[in-house]
C-alpha cells in the first residue's frame, strides 16, 4: 500500500513538473517573438551602403538634367514639323500615314521628357535634407498592437490582423470601382525604381494614388479598417519616405539597404 501510494505522488510530482515545463514554454514563445530583437546592423557598412546609394542618385539625377535640354530641343523641332506636315496634309502633298506618324513620333518625345522631368521630381524629393520634422516623427513610430488604428500630422496608420498579400488588391479595387464608379488609382505594385532609389523593399505592397484627405481616400481607409487589412495613408510628400500623398496598402516596407 505505501509503495502504490509513494510511486502514485512520484508520478503526481513527475507531471506537474511536465505541466509546468510546458506552461512556462509556451508562455515564453510569444515574449521571444515579440522581444526578439533585429540583427544589429554594421555601423560601418549600413552609412557606407546609404552613401553609395545616395551618391548613384545624384550622379543619375544630374545625367538626367543634363539630357532634358536635348530631348526639350528635339520635341521644339519635332513640333515644327508637326504643324509643316499638318499643312502639306491639308494641301494633299502628304498623305495621311506620314502626318500621323509625324504626331507620333512628337509624343512618344514629349512623354520621353515628362518621365524625365518627373524622375528629376522625385529624386529632388528623395535627396532632400531628412531631418524635417515628418521624417523625425515617422522614425519615432513604434510598431502598433494587432488592429490599432493611429493618426499623426503627417500619416495614419492601421495594423489590421488579415494576413495580406497583394492578390487581395483585386477585392479592394472591386470594392473602390462599386463605390466611386472609377478604377483604383494605383501607382506601384510591388516594387519601382521609386523605391529602389528611396532603398525601402516595397515588393509585398501596393501603393494607391489617393490623398487620405480627400472623398475616395476617406473611403478607401475606411473599407481597408473594416476588412481589417494593414495600411498607411502619407497626407503630404515626406522627404526619403514618400514622394507624394498617397495610400500604401500592405505591411511598412522595411529598408532593403
């Protein structure tokens, strides 16, 4: 009898020090996640890699400014010749392949320089100083719990719990096209040599071309709560972060330098 009662509290001791093995371990996994902290970046590296990084976009932006002028000249003369080709076209001297072609050869020129003159925009926005004070409260954002919502000066910012991926755009530009009659304005899926040149790994988002202020930003905000999906919406350009307001649909994009 002593024996079935001392091997019963040996077994009793044995599975509550299982018990609370198991308890301690999965009480420990969630705090190892969230407190695991990133690896330490290089201090050397990282400024050098930033610098290199910078460096590119002054050399391109300045190649960029210098090629403007020619293809500026270019399309003054190719517009000449537009309205030569227009009257010799009235005049039936040609016909009215040539003149077509003449038009578009003008504006495949003339979109040549808008790209140029917008890729000069952006780089003059992404090469300003950083110290303003947008950026300073931006960098001082911490990561919010699961499904908190938060406004600041210069962005909201929603963490909501649905796991994204960009496939789920198609139901968000259903939802944008049912509400406001018009397509999602989307300006970037995945990655662009916008971001490439900001150094922020945008591959997994997607970025709308809508101002959080205005009717369909507000709606659009208010449908990507409600299906609980992760956001932040830029009210303003902010130097080294956003060209321009926009809404950036999926999780922060992480430097990628």
């Amino acid at each position: 009898m002593k024996f079935a009662v001392l091997t019963a509290v040996v077994v009793a001791a044995n599975l509550a020090c299982a018990l609370a093995s198991d308890t301690a371990e999965s009480t420990k996994q969630p705090e190892r996640i969230v407190a695991r902290p990133a690896p330490p970046p290089e201090p050397k590296k990282l400024p050098a890699t930033r610098r290199m990084l910078i460096e590119r976009m002054k050399a391109f932006r300045e190649y960029l400014r210098q090629s403007l002028p020619h293809y500026e000249r270019k399309l003054a003369a190719q517009t000449a010749e537009v309205q030569n080709h227009r009257t010799l076209y009235e005049q039936n001297v040609i016909s009215q392949r040539e003149f077509d072609s003449s038009q578009q050869t003008m504006t495949n020129t003339e979109l040549k320089a808008d790209r140029i003159r917008h890729r000069i925009a952006e780089d003059d926005v992404a090469l300003s100083p950083v110290e303003g004070n947008a950026r300073a409260e931006i960098g001082a954002l911490r990561k919010p719990a699961p499904n908190v919502y938060e406004e600041t000066p210069t962005v909201i910012r929603y963490n909501g719990a649905t796991p994204w991926s960009p496939a789920l755009i198609v139901k968000v530009a259903k939802f944008f096209n049912a509400r406001f009659n018009k397509e999602l304005p989307i300006s970037a899926v995945g990655q662009s040599l916008t971001h490439e040149r900001l150094g922020y790994d945008h591959r997994e988002a997607i970025d709308v071309a809508v101002s959080p202020q205005s009717r369909e930003g507000r709606g659009l905000i208010a449908y990507l709560r409600r299906a609980r999906i992760p956001f932040r919406a830029f009210r303003d350009k902010v130097p080294g972060v956003s060209t321009g307001p926009h809404i950036h649909i999926g999780m922060p994009s992480p430097r990628c330098v």
